[in-house]
C-alpha cells in the first residue's frame, strides 16, 4: 500500500475573510479530487470496485463537471445549457462510458467547468441570489449558498474518491 499526502494541494487560509475562505477550500476539494486521480490510465479510472456500485473515478470527474456547470452557469447565471452526459434516458450518463470516453476528455471538460465557475463568481456579491431555480427545488439560492453546497458536493465525493483510489491500487493518503 502506497501513501501519499497530496502536498501539491494549498491549504486554504485559517485567517482569510469569508469569500477567499470559500474559495480556499472549493479550490483545495478541486485539487484533491485531481490528485485521486493522478497517475491513473484510463482503464483504473473507469473501474468501478465497489460493486454493485458504478462509482468511479472517471465517473466522479465527469459528475463534478455536471454539478460545477449546473450550480454556477444555469442556476448563477441563468444560462440554459445541455447536460454534458446525462440525458432523460441515461440521467446516470455521467458513469457509464462509452469506447471513445477517456481521462483526457473528462479532465479537459472539468476544467473548463471549473474556469467558467470561477468566471461566473468572480465580481459577485455572495449575497447575490440566482435568477434561474433549482430543477429539483423550485427554489433560488445564493452564491454563498452554491459556494457551500459545492464544498459539500466535493467533500463528499472526495470520500467516494478516497475508497476507491484504495480498491484500484492501493494508495491512499490525507
């Protein structure tokens, strides 16, 4: 078993003010799920160990860019934009690939996902309150709102990320 301490990640400040705090700690779950994911093939990172879950780490990837897109261009900004992967048919899409799915595609998706995030936070109060509504909620949301809720969604999936990194082979780390 291998252990590694993700040191490549920045801690985010214990003394910043509110808005660099949130985005210390958004910014250090987005590099902690990058680094459950280094030096990974894309077979490793397809791999769901967890049966009868589909969880991967691919899948994880390619879901955060869903989630990233979703809470701050279509509920922050209001943009009205396709799914990346998940349709009507398949609304788990993010998890099942296809032949031509690879890490590449998914990091370079994410990535992006992530700029465009940050692009449409940046300048805005964290008391500014969507336009768009929740598909599932009905409801409107702050920024501040969305900002906690994604350090939440990435907490969680980091989780997710830490068993199965372990189960594919066998690192493990803070």
């Amino acid at each position: 078993m291998t252990t590694t301490t993700g040191s490549h990640r920045t801690e985010p400040s214990t003394t910043a003010n509110e808005r660099e705090m949130l985005d210390g700690w958004l910014d250090y779950h987005r590099a902690t799920l990058l680094w459950k994911c280094e030096g990974l093939g894309d077979e490793e990172l397809r791999r769901a160990p967890l049966a009868p879950s589909e969880l991967s780490l691919l899948g994880l990837v390619r879901h955060m860019a869903e989630v990233e897109r979703y809470w701050f261009r279509e509920i922050m900004l209001g943009e009205d934009l396709p799914e990346l992967y998940c349709t009507q048919e398949d609304p788990d899409g993010d998890f099942h690939f296809g032949p031509g799915d690879t890490w590449a595609e998914a990091e370079r998706t994410w990535q992006t996902e992530v700029e465009l995030a940050r692009q449409a936070a940046a300048g805005r109060s964290l008391d500014l309150v969507s336009d768009a509504r929740s598909h599932h909620r009905g409801e409107s949301f702050s920024l501040r709102w969305v900002y906690t809720h994604m350090i939440e969604e990435y907490a969680r999936h980091n989780g997710h990320a830490d068993l199965l990194r372990e189960q594919v082979d066998g690192a493990t780390g803070d």
